[in-house]
C-alpha cells in the first residue's frame, strides 16, 4: 500500500483512489475496535479489506511501472540505473516501515504477543513463501510490494536485455509471464495443498508474497497501456469503469448469492480470484487517471489523505486501535460506538498526519536534494 512518488503535479484522480483505498482499510477493523461479532459487519470488512489492499497494489503497481517504463525507453540502461531506482523506493518505504515495526515490536513485548521470528519483519520474509507473522499483521502487505520492487525492476531489465532493448515489446511480454508465471504457482500450491478453510486459505495463499506479486505486474499493463496508448485508454476509459463496476458486483455479490465458495470452486479461489480483482481494477484505473484536478474543499481533504495513506496504513491497526482499546480499558471507560469510533479516526488520521509532515516528507526532501 502505498507509497509512490511525491510529484508536484498531482493527478486527484489518483489520490482519490489512494483516499478510497485506506478508507477501506481503515472501515475494515472497525468491528475489532468496538468489539462488533455481527456477521454482517465481519463479512463486508473482510471485503473492504482485501479491496482495499488489492487497489493499492495495482495503484503501486501503474505508478511504479510508469517510473519504470520512463527509464527503458532511454537509449542506454544499466545496473546502476536499477540501483539508484531501488534507493528511491528504498527512501519512500522503509523509513516509516522501521518506525511503525519499532513501534509493534514494543506492543508485542509489552502486551505478550508472540515475538517469535521478529528478524523477518526486518527482511520482509514473515510472509515469503509461508505466513510466519505473529504481530504486525498489515505488513503482509508491504512484503508483497517490497519484493515486487526488487524483483520485476530486474525481470524487466533481463527482459529489456533479450529483447534487444526494445522496451515496448520486452515490458509487457515481461509483465505477462510474470502474471502467467505466478499464476502456474499457486495452481501447483492448489494441485498439492487442497485448502478448504478459508482461514488457511488468507494465510497460506492470499498473504504469501510468490503468489501475490503478479497484483502489482497487472498495474504494470496500465501503465504500459497509458504510456504507448494514451489516446485510446482516454476514449475507453468510462467504458472500463462501467466494466469493472459490474465484475466487481459480479465476484463479490453475485457469486456469493450463487453459493460459489472455495469448496464449490477451489480451483477459482486458489488461482484465478485474485487475477478478477485485480483487472477489475485496472480497468476501473484509467477512469481517474484523466482526472487531473479538483479545486473544492472536498477535493483538498481527499488529496491530504492520499498524503497520509501511508503512515495511516502502518499505525491504524496494531498501533492505533490496540492502544485505544487498552486505554479504555486501563481507564475503565465505556462508550458507544459511534463516538468510539469518531476519536478512532480523528487520533489515526492526526498521527498519520504529523508522522508525514514531520518525518516521512522530510525524508522525501531529502531523498530529492541528494
């Protein structure tokens, strides 16, 4: 979730996808907060959650890929170029990360989780090639777009390489056969792991990071798309919203009422479930990329919480809302939920702000006058 580049020409149409994004993620751990078991709650959280997750990757994945795709098409690439690609990332990402996982790491002492394999959040291996997360449970995630950083900047140079540097064709043949690639995984993870609980099925396939990279090479194809074909995704771009609309409705409303779960089609639970919502989504990307700009107040308050996504992304679960609710109980104090959680989100969104004015976009500045 997350990060992208800092520019002084925003596009609202893409912080208003980022906005929706961590609403999503933040309305998904509201029932934990106030203590909800209503089902109905429990069920459309998990929707918001992954929905919102998987929109942040194919977002990272169009703004990562369009980086990406303005340095191939230079004449002359180099290892050095990769290299100073990753420091980039490297500076976006990992400062914040280390300052939310310190911060975890002391919660999980101080409230007695298990601290079990805490070096792998350090390496982003708690969820590699198996779940190994015990505390910090948002930071699948982020190990899931770490390796993507790292792994198909240097898929796409090899590529770049065995095309004979033609980086429109080696770009997407690229970003395809990762899709394919990872997509043959878990189908050989499905043909010899028949997970039927869904349990085990968000731990064993959703969250582990060989099967989840392709998410970020789909939002690859969009910015292969706009960069080459811009005029095109311009014309169609409504077309692709009113599609994804209905696929999105169509896998989160219409199979569940035809009772298709993963015991009825495990094959499209383990391998193809996750490719619907990610193209859904592409196709929906376009639709906001040609929004350049809103001047309203409504505007300004959506564009500022596209800035904070980031921090509000690490600090709004573990750190937020399991302080919160040991504050009230350690002060004995009882609220209804409403209020509960409207100081939920003023204290996360308050945070999340002064964690981005005061460290993440110093860092940032840094990173730009080096």
């Amino acid at each position: 979730m997350r990060p992208e580049n800092q520019s002084t020409a925003r596009i609202f149409g893409l912080d208003f996808v980022r906005a929706t994004a961590i609403s999503f993620v933040l309305f998904s751990h509201l029932y934990y907060l106030i203590g909800s078991q209503n089902p109905v709650l429990i069920s459309l959280s998990g929707l918001f959650g992954y929905a919102g997750v998987e929109l942040f990757f194919v977002l990272s994945g169009f703004l990562i890929g369009t980086l990406l795709l303005k340095m191939f098409v230079k004449d002359f690439v180099t290892p050095s170029d990769l290299f100073r690609f990753f420091k980039r990332r490297w500076f976006r990402t990992l400062p914040l990360y280390y300052v939310a996982l310190l911060l975890n790491v002391a919660i999980a002492f101080a409230f007695g989780y298990s601290k079990e394999g805490i070096w792998r959040y350090f390496l982003f291996v708690q969820n590699f090639n198996k779940d190994y997360i015990t505390f910090f449970p948002e930071s699948w995630s982020l190990s899931v777009e770490e390796w993507a950083y790292l792994l198909l900047p240097v898929l796409l140079f090899i590529g770049w390489q065995l095309f004979k540097k033609q980086p429109k064709s080696s770009f997407l043949v690229t970003s395809l056969l990762v899709i394919l690639a990872l997509h043959w995984l878990r189908y050989h993870h499905y043909l010899n792991h028949r997970t039927t609980d869904m349990t085990v099925w968000n731990a064993e396939v959703k969250s582990v990071v060989i099967f989840r990279i392709d998410a970020i090479a789909v939002g690859f194809i969009v910015a292969w798309a706009h960069f080459y074909y811009e005029a095109v995704l311009r014309k169609i771009a409504v077309y692709g919203f009113i599609v994804a609309a209905h696929l999105f409705l169509l896998q989160f409303l219409v199979l569940n009422v035809m009772s298709v779960d993963i015991f009825s089609a495990p094959v499209y639970f383990h391998v193809f479930y996750f490719t619907l919502t990610s193209f859904t989504f592409a196709l929906a990307l376009p639709f906001f990329i040609f929004w350049k700009s809103s001047a309203t107040v409504m505007g300004k308050m959506i564009t500022v919480m596209s800035k904070i996504s980031y921090a509000a992304y690490l600090i709004h679960y573990c750190i937020m809302s399991a302080l919160l609710k040991y504050l009230m109980s350690y002060l004995g104090w009882t609220l209804s939920s409403f209020p509960l959680i409207l100081i939920y989100l003023f204290l996360t969104l308050a945070v999340s702000y002064l964690l981005h004015r005061y460290f993440e976009k110093p860092i940032m500045d840094m990173r730009d006058r080096w």
